[in-house]
C-alpha cells in the first residue's frame, strides 16, 4: 500500500518503506517504477526477517558503515539491504526471481568490514 507523506520521508529521500507500507514524498513518485521496485524489494527483505529483527540488522549494519566511512551518504548506500535494493531496482522482474534470503548475498560481501573495528 503506497501513501503520499512529506512528513514520513526524511529530509533528503524520495520514499521509505515501513511494512507493510511504502510512504513517498511526492503524488508523482507513484509513477516511477525503478523507485517503487526499490523499495518493494525493500518490503521483501521486511518480510524474511520478520520485520522488526530488520530494522535492527539495518541500523547495527548503518552504524558500523558509519564508522568506517565517516560519511552519512557512503554508510547509507553500502548498507546491505541498500544494496540489494540498488542493484536491482533497474530489473522490474527481480522479485518474481529472487530467491528467498537473498539479501544475505549483500550482507556476506561486506561481512569482513565489521572485523575492522
């Protein structure tokens, strides 16, 4: 389900995705469908993780990120579950093939980032 609220969407963003809800800024955001992908694959990921254990992984994995780059921007796109949603938003039938847990992929990529602490 996709509502319009500027004050839901943080400064700076397009959209955001609280399960099971898509919240954009913008009326015609609706149309873009590279963005709506975004963020359903965002709704998928959710999903597999029972929501909340999500939320938890997504903050954990943004502050380590935050520590190593020192910079909002690069710590928000390398979180994994970002990535995942990024390289794939382009592909509109992504979630009629992905396979289940497939965030997991994004989160083994940078798995050695969090022994650099």
């Amino acid at each position: 389900m996709i509502f319009i609220s500027k004050f839901m969407v943080p400064k700076g963003y397009t959209g955001i995705t609280l399960y099971p809800f898509i919240f954009l800024k913008k009326k015609h955001y609706k149309k873009n469908k590279i963005l709506i992908n975004h963020e359903k694959i965002h709704l998928r990921q959710q999903l597999e993780l029972l929501i909340f254990p999500f939320y938890v992984i997504y903050g954990l994995d943004y502050l380590v990120k935050l520590i190593v780059y020192k910079n909002h921007l690069i710590a928000y796109k390398n979180i994994s579950f970002e990535r995942e949603a990024y390289q794939n938003e382009s592909n509109l039938n992504y979630l009629k093939n992905r396979k289940l847990w497939a965030f997991t992929k994004y989160l083994k990529q940078q798995f050695f980032l969090y022994f650099l602490l």
